[in-house]
C-alpha cells in the first residue's frame, strides 16, 4: 500500500491532526520555506507526536554539523535533503535513511536520480526559483520508466482530486503532500482525512 508523508508541520494543531489520522510520516522543514520551523519549536511539537509516525527533517545545502546536530536533537527516522548535495555530502549520514530530491521538468532530469546511492528519491517538479514545496505538479509520465532501484517518493502539487491518478501512474512507494492539504496557508484537517482516506481506499 502507497503511504503517505505530510510535509510542512508547524502548529500543535497540526500535530493533533496527525494523531488522529496517523499517516506514515510528518515532514519538518528547516530550510528557507514558508513552512520553516525553528528547531526548538520543532523539538516542542515532537514531544506530542505519535511515536508510530516517523519524523523526517528536510533540509537544503545545510552544513553537515547543523544537520548531524538537528537530527540527532530531535532523533529524526529520514533526512531529506532537497538541494544541490552530492554523494559525498550524503555520504556522512550513514547512520540514517536518507531521501534525495530530484527536481523533475523533462527527461535529462532523471538521469541524476541514478547517480545517487540512497534509501529514497523523491521527484518533485522543478521551479527555478525554488527548491520545493511550489504547489506544482509536473508531467508523471515522465516517471514511466525511471527504473529507480530505492524507494520512491513523488511530491509536487498532489492533493484529494488527482491522488489516486498519481498512484495510478507513477505507483511511489511514498505520497508527500504539503500545499495540498491547506486552506489559507495552514494545514487542514478535512483535507487531510480525505487525501488520507483515499490513499488508504477508505471511502
């Protein structure tokens, strides 16, 4: 069954909501984002968080100490790293699953994916103007034959109406929604659960 990560938490709100429809995974963005939190914030929310539900640090080109310091703080499951990290960055966090997110607009794109030895990569659509959490989707035809030898996480403008095609066309191990399940900038609970529910084939 595809799971589900909702990305983007900031509020205690948030984490009641997470609790009651216990997705796979919680995202917390430490990188420049209007859905950053602040590492003690961060540290606050968890501390309610269920325990069945895996943390996820996102970060993007962050120093290699800050990261280690972060995760270890907070006792992060993944490290998501969204930027331009190489290899040999990805290469000091041995001790954690880690994800890779490669930015897709066209084929030429894919061939980096293959160059990364990770747990997970994560396709989200490109925006030269950002490193994710854009609301966009893009083309996941392209994703038919990326033969990716790890998990995988499509993220990128999903929400309720075109989940399941999602599903259906790239069949990710993983779901990541963020914009898709606000209203007004803030995370929704109804959305949540309908997204959820559906992923699930609770209808």
């Amino acid at each position: 069954m595809t799971q589900i990560k909702i990305c983007g938490i900031r509020r205690f709100e948030d984490i009641e909501y997470l609790n009651k429809l216990k997705p796979e995974y919680a995202g917390f963005i430490f990188a420049n984002s209007i859905r950053r939190i602040d590492v003690r914030a961060a540290s606050s929310l968890l501390e309610n968080l269920n325990n069945d539900i895996k943390k996820v640090g996102v970060f993007v080109n962050e120093e290699i100490d800050k990261v280690h310091n972060i995760a270890s703080l907070l006792k992060l499951d993944v490290l998501q790293f969204h930027g331009d990290e190489t290899q040999e960055y990805i290469n000091n966090f041995r001790n954690y699953i880690v994800w890779k997110a490669i930015r897709i607009k066209d084929k030429s794109d894919l061939v980096k994916a293959m160059k990364y030895h990770v747990d997970g990569i994560l396709f989200d659509s490109k925006i030269e103007s950002a490193y994710g959490g854009t609301g966009k989707k893009f083309n996941w035809d392209l994703l038919k034959d990326s033969n990716v030898n790890c998990t995988t996480i499509l993220a990128g403008g999903i929400n309720a109406d075109n989940v399941l095609v999602a599903i259906d066309k790239v069949k990710p191990d993983i779901i990541d929604v963020s914009s898709g399940v606000e209203k007004n900038g803030f995370k929704d609970f109804n959305l949540m659960k309908d997204i959820i529910e559906k992923v699930r084939g609770v209808f």
